[in-house]
C-alpha cells in the first residue's frame, strides 16, 4: 500500500484504534481523503507560538508559553491577533509506516484564521511523524476577524500516507495527457503551477480586502454575515493591483483546476523569489474536485494572499503557487462533490460559507 490513504482506509485506522477520539464521530467528519479535526473543550492563551522540539511534550511547553486559559464549553471569542493552543478531541496511535499531514480546512484559511497542527516531539507544524503516537494540538491565531468558537468546530484536517506519493513532474505530465489538470496549457516545474486572475469576463471586481475593524464572526453561522461588513470590494481596469503592506486579500486562480478521483492535491508556495506577498495555502484538494465524475468541470482555486514589507504589484497571468499532486492508494467510496456536501464544486471567485453570496 502506498500512496494517501482514502476515506475507507481511514474509517479502518478508526476502528483498528490507530485514530481515538474523545467523543463520537459525526456524520462528515471522514472526507475522501482526510480526516477533520474537532476542536476540544479549553483553548490556552499563550504569549508566542511554538512548536513542543525532540522529548518534549506540548503540555510541558504550556506550562511555560500559557496565560490563561479559556472555556469553549458554552462558546468563546478568540481574539484577532492572539494566539492559542486547543487540544483536539482526535488522537492519533499510527502503525509503522503511516505518517500524516494536517492543514487548515477551506473555510478556515479563507477567514485568515492561522491554523497549525502541533504535537509532542514536533518539530514542525502539520507534520506528523511516522508511527506516531500521542495527542494533537491545534494552534490558532486569528488575524483579520475574531471568531467565536465551540468544542466540536473543525478548523483542519490531517491527511494520511504510506510512502512515497508525490507525483514527478514527468507523471503529472503523462496525467495531464489522459486527464486535462487545468484548461489550456500546463505550466509543470516542481507541481502544477496556477496563476492570478485580475482580468475577469464581466465587470471589474476581481477580489476582495478584509476590513481592518470589524465585529465578531460566529463560525457556527452560515451564509449569514454581510460581506460589505467584512470586506472591501478590489476592482481592476488595467489587469493589475497593488497589494498593501499586511493586508489580506481573497482572489481567484486564472486556471479551472481538475483533480481526478485517483489523486489528491496539496497548494503549496511557488517562489519565495517570486515577490513581496504569499499565498496563504489553506487547503487541501480533495479527489473529485473539479472533476466531471463527480459533478465538476474544473474550479478554480481560490488565493488567500497577504502581502509582506512593501507594496507589490501583482498583475494578471501572474504565477503565485503551485498544486502538488499525489497518488491515492485506493479509490475514495465517496468523491468531492458527488457524495458529499461539497461548499466549494464548480467555485470561481468567492467568499467563506459563512458570508452571504
């Protein structure tokens, strides 16, 4: 077996008890090739991020980074700007050879919430060692809205793999050949590459900037919120913006991306050399996303980007990161967007769930 494991083989890593949890799963937790992770009932506030190092457990670490603490049981504000550690409900006794990678869920990192899985013995965020065995740790820090909270919340997931899966640029070539990845010409150099739409079909409207000062977000409350409360709208004539220094944006792939139901997906950086922003890499790209098996004709990836020191122009065409493809090692029994409820199918340029279309 090699290859990232589908949602069968994870309900079997649950019942062989390589996967706990402290409360019963839920209906949806399980997705085609990951694995939601709930929030559990305390979040500590701590005075700077960190990751627990070789021998050391994250509750050592808390007793030296910890403020306060703050009960989830009935609700809780996390503060923009602050920074927290919450215990999951998920625990993890992996067998030798299975290791995994967690990352923030869609609508989590299109809200700017900052959300890192850590263990004990870490000594990087989202990556979980081989045969690891022990607790799990979300970090959160929210950085253009406050949320409120609840135990139960999924803010990310964890992905798990047995050898080797990332796909060669040569594969993700002859992929390409018998399944088109992204409509038009693929640019392929160390994953699949995608670029910035700033010159829309119709009107002008091309992204949007989150508001400096704004209310509460309920993350339990769906398609509820505002948008204009949250965000300002970013318009373009001239196929170009300038980005500003430590603002947060939502913009969309020029590229309708595929991912076929063998293969599963990752967003990752393209360049650090590339300019003076970064594509905050949210998500995970599950199998069938965008794919006509699964009620697709290509979507487009959505951007979180923020920009660094100095202003950036950022222009149309423009490539801002890459999707690395890798093998599954079996078929998923459930597809994105056939068989589950599916936020984001066929998506072009749009906000979290939360918010009002």
């Amino acid at each position: 077996m090699t290859g990232v494991l589908a949602s069968q083989q994870i309900a079997k890593l649950i019942d062989d008890g390589a996967i706990s949890a402290a409360t019963p799963y839920v209906e949806g937790q399980i997705q085609p090739a990951s694995l939601d992770l709930r929030l559990g009932t305390v979040a500590y506030r701590v005075r700077a991020s960190f990751l627990a190092g070789e021998g050391r457990s994250v509750a050592d670490r808390l007793t030296e980074f910890e403020m306060h603490r703050v009960d989830l049981t009935n609700g809780a504000v996390l503060e923009k700007g602050c920074v927290y550690v919450v215990p999951l409900m998920e625990s993890l006794a992996l067998p030798a050879g299975i290791q995994a990678v967690a990352n923030a869920k869609s609508s989590t990192g299109r809200l700017d919430l900052l959300t890192r899985t850590i263990t004990d013995g870490g000594v990087e965020f989202d990556r979980i060692a081989l045969g690891y065995q022990g607790p799990l740790y979300a970090e959160i820090c929210p950085r253009s809205f406050s949320v409120l909270v609840r135990p139960g919340m999924r803010l990310n997931q964890i992905r798990f793999r047995s050898g080797h899966a990332v796909l060669d640029d040569a594969e993700l070539q002859a992929l390409h050949a018998e399944t088109p990845l992204v409509n038009g010409e693929p640019v392929i150099d160390d994953g699949l590459g995608f670029s910035v739409d700033l010159a829309p079909q119709n009107g002008t409207l091309v992204g949007y900037r989150a508001k400096p000062h704004t209310g509460v977000i309920d993350l339990d409350l769906l398609n509820h919120y505002d948008p204009r409360e949250f965000w300002e709208e970013v318009h373009s004539d001239n196929q170009q913006i300038i980005l500003d220094p430590g603002a947060f944006y939502i913009l969309v792939s020029r590229e309708a991306v595929t991912i076929p139901p063998m293969q599963a997906a990752e967003m990752a950086p393209y360049l650090a050399m590339v300019g003076e922003f970064r594509v905050h890499y949210a998500g995970f790209f599950d199998p069938g996303f965008g794919h006509e098996s699964a009620g697709g004709t290509g979507s487009r990836g959505v951007l979180e980007v923020r920009c660094h020191e100095a202003p950036f122009v950022l222009e149309h065409g423009q490539i801002v990161g890459r999707l690395v493809y890798e093998q599954m090692a079996e078929l998923p029994e459930q597809l994105y967007g056939r068989d589950i409820k599916s936020n984001y199918q066929g998506q072009g340029l749009k906000l979290s769930k939360h918010f009002r279309a």
